[in-house]
C-alpha cells in the first residue's frame, strides 16, 4: 500500500511539473477580481459580466476611468488585477512608449470607428479644404487616417503599418485639414469640423446621433481593434482569468453591448451574436 501511494505521487509529481495536471485549484472561488473599465455604457456590461462571475463563486469589483492612459498604469502597478478597455494596437504602442508587461486574454467587443459630420451627408459631399478632426492619440489616429484613405480622401505613404500620423500623408487631393484633438474633445467639437472621427464611445457621449450623421465606418471583417480584457504576463494562466474571460463571452453580455451600445458596437469573440 505504502508504495503504490509512492508511486501515485511520483506520477501526479510528474504530471503537474510537465503541466499536464494543473498544481492550482480547478475554481477561482471566493476571489475578488479587481477590473479597470472605461466609465460609461461598459458599467452597464460589466453589472453582466460580475453577475456571472458571482455564480462561479467570484466577486467583480469594477473601477471606472476616463483618461485611456490610466488603467493600463494602474494594471502594471498592481492596484488592479485586469482592464478591458483597449485593442492590440493600442497597447503595442503603450508597451512600446512604457514597456508594459502586459498581455490580451480574451476578446470582448469591437467598436468600428466612424466618420461623421452634421454639414454633408457623404463623404464625396465633402469641400475642398475640409477641417477633419481625428483623435490625437497615435493608434486611433493612425486608425482614423486609415479610414480616411479608405475612403479616398487621402492617400498614406506605402508600408506605414497600423500608426500612420499626418506627416505619412503622400497624396491630399482635396487639401484636407487634419485637426487632431484629444479623443474626448473630437466628438465635441462636431459642430466646428466638416467631419470628425470619433471612437464610437465617444461618438455616443458627444450627442452624436449613430448612425444617421456617420457617413462613413471601417469594415468590420478582420478589423484588427478587437477589444480585450488585458492582464500582467504573469497572471495570464492564472485560474481567475479564464474565469473572467468565460464570465464576459455569454449571451446576456453579448446582449447588453448591443443594447446600451445601440447596435454601434459589436460582440467580438469566435461565435458571438452581432444582433
């Protein structure tokens, strides 16, 4: 007896260090997960979120910003234990800029950006020396430029990659005037522009009405601004993890972004429901 329960943990011991057998608990019960979110229509999706993380025996404790640049700060100081607010290009040039040890652990929405304005009702309409607002951080600008040249009001220089500013502008046949302003002020300042492009959470904070004054917006297929719930490297197998990720890809999330979003932004994880 006293050697097959040797051998018995010899073997586990060999399972958990080759990870086939996990050495943590199976369930992340009775922790408290602390989540950095923008304030707004996402406290509505996370009262979703931590009502189905309560049932796996975890308790949600959200905390709202409204400067994009703080809860990844926050995360890599530790005063959190996840954010879910930004996309992949954004965070690569906040690692870049701070040398975050952050990572993505699971999609949530996606949030197509849009060009929009209350003075034409197309972008051929569009004048000749047009004021454009665009937000002023680099990846929604480089992703606000991107838009633009889709549209074929400018044209960027070739193999700019995903963070093109208006220096990378080759070709402005209408001599269009680029204004770049804080991502809080663009939407805001609607009535001033031609057009703007705002974030469409911004877009819905300014008043502006989606989706009759957008005349224009980037394709949703294979649009690389997925967003994601983001954690330290060091936490990303972390049980509590997956937990939160399977709490937020649920049906009743999916149907709370579509409806305090108004159907602007999207579910974006494999099999999610877009209405």
């Amino acid at each position: 007896m006293a050697t097959t329960k040797a051998l018995k943990a010899a073997l586990l011991s060999v399972l958990v260090t080759c990870g086939i057998v996990s050495a943590q608990p199976a369930l992340a019960a009775g922790q408290t997960v602390r989540v950095g979110i923008m304030s707004g229509e996402d406290e509505d999706v996370w009262r979703a979120v931590a009502a189905n993380a309560a049932k796996q025996g975890v308790t949600v404790k959200i905390t709202t910003f409204s400067d994009y640049t703080q809860p990844n700060e926050a995360l890599a100081e530790h005063d959190l234990d996840a954010n879910s607010f930004q996309h992949k290009p954004y965070l690569d040039a906040q690692i870049a800029a701070r040398h975050y040890q952050i990572v993505p652990v699971g999609y949530t929405y996606v949030q197509p950006i849009g060009l929009y304005s209350r003075k034409v009702k197309s972008v051929a309409a569009l004048p000749q020396d047009a004021a454009i607002g665009v937000p002023n951080d680099p990846s929604n600008e480089g992703r606000a430029l991107l838009l633009l040249q889709a549209n074929g009001l400018i044209k960027l220089r070739p193999d700019v990659g995903l963070l093109p500013t208006a220096r990378d502008i080759a070709e402005n046949p209408k001599h269009i005037q680029i204004k770049e302003l804080d991502a809080g002020i663009v939407g805001r300042a609607i009535g001033d522009l031609d057009a703007a492009v705002v974030n469409t959470d911004w877009a819905i904070k300014a008043g502006i009405k989606i989706p009759q004054e957008r005349i224009a917006q980037e394709k949703v297929p294979g649009n690389p601004y997925r967003n994601f719930i983001a954690v330290n490297a060091k936490d990303a197998n972390a049980v509590w993890v997956k937990t939160i990720v399977d709490s937020y890809q649920q049906t009743n999330v999916a149907s709370a972004i579509l409806t305090v979003y108004h159907g602007a932004t999207l579910p974006a994880w494999d099999g999610a429901p877009q209405h």
